[in-house]
C-alpha cells in the first residue's frame, strides 16, 4: 500500500482508557502492514537512561524516582504524580513536547497511505489531536478495564482508579470516536473488526467514495 504522490498519509488515533486493549488493536493493525506510531512506546525511549527525557526527569524530579542503577524507576514516578495534580503537569510539561516531536518524525517517515497513532491520552490532552483524520476508541466496560489492568500489572484497585480518574469517560470517549472497537469480548473478536475497518480506511485514504 503506497501513498498517493503528493498526499499526506491518513492518520487514525488510536485511543483508549487504560486496560481497553490498544495494544491488542494496534498489533492486529500492524498484521495487515499498516504503520503503527506508538507514543507509549516513544515515551519508553524517551526515559531510558541517558535519553533526553530522562534527563528532564532527573533534573526535576531528583533521584528519588530512579533506582540504585540509574534507571527511572516508573512505579516510583507514577504514584508520585498521580498523588499530586501538579506534579503530573509538571512531568507531562516535560515529556508532551519531546513525545510529540517524536511521533511527527515518525509519522513523516510512514510509506502508506494511512497509518495508526497510538495515544492514550488524545482526547484528554489534545496536542497530537491536529494531526488525525479520525478517532478510533478502543471501548470496553469500566469493570473490565480494573480487571485487566490489576491482573497484568499487580497495581491496587486504588492505584487503578487513580489513574482511570485522570483519563476521560467511557461516554466522553464515545461521544468524540469517529470508529469504535468493542474489546469487552476475548481477542478474537478484534480481528474481523480491525479487518472491516482497515478497508474503510484504506478506501479512506485512497479518495474512494
């Protein structure tokens, strides 16, 4: 799938509340050779020691949020700034712009005619926002999200509602997706739904009516 001479790739969001299953969608995505630009994953880089994130991180925060060898230790990080609205600014005032300009060079280098860009807080922090064609939520039940997110991470439920409180509704969520998936059902269901929606983006990006 080439892009069209001249045209800037069609950019999908892909987003979610915690546990909703994005990165099951996105790699169902990436099986039908579709580009995938994950800020999460850009985000990881950004922290490893050394990198410029991390360096931001140090200088602001000290090495109380890093261990003995120098890693950020990310546990640490989290329940400091979801403890402290202003502290999670403080970190997201670091890392949003390093992020951002990440995902733009990435996203300049796609080679297809639309391609997906994963990010969890789209809706709730709105940078990338500008840069998509259209919102796809990855939706499953409020219940379902704890379960999942407690059993895969070891957090507390309290943990996981903290940072649940910091993301938009599921109803918000809905009210601003332009596609949806439904992820309350086991993994298998994702396959027909990402295969119907790739062809719509296609069709998309390829001007088709």
């Amino acid at each position: 799938m080439s892009a069209a001479a001249g045209r800037s790739p069609l950019v999908v969001g892909l987003t979610g509340g915690i546990g909703s299953g994005k990165t099951a969608v996105a790699e169902a995505f990436a099986a039908r050779g579709v580009p995938v630009t994950d800020t999460d994953r850009i985000a990881h880089a950004l922290t490893a020691p050394g990198a410029p994130g991390w360096r931001a991180i140090r200088a602001a925060f000290g090495p109380a949020v890093f261990d003995s060898g120098g890693a950020l230790d990310r546990g640490a990080l989290r329940r400091r700034v979801f403890a402290d609205a202003a502290e999670r600014t403080r970190l997201e005032a670091l890392l949003h712009p390093l992020i951002g300009d990440a995902a733009r060079r990435d996203i300049a280098g796609w080679q297809c005619a639309y391609g997906l860009l994963v990010v969890p807080l789209l809706l709730e922090r709105g940078g990338l926002r500008p840069l998509v064609a259209r919102v796809l939520v990855v939706d499953c039940a409020e219940d379902e999200q704890l379960r999942r997110v407690m059993a895969r991470s070891g957090m507390t439920e309290a943990d996981v509602r903290a940072i649940m409180a910091t993301q938009a509704s599921r109803a918000a969520r809905l009210a601003a997706a332009d596609d949806v998936i439904d992820n309350n059902g086991p993994v298998a269901a994702i396959g027909a739904q990402v295969a119907r929606l790739d062809a719509q983006y296609r069709a998309l990006a390829s001007g088709a009516p």
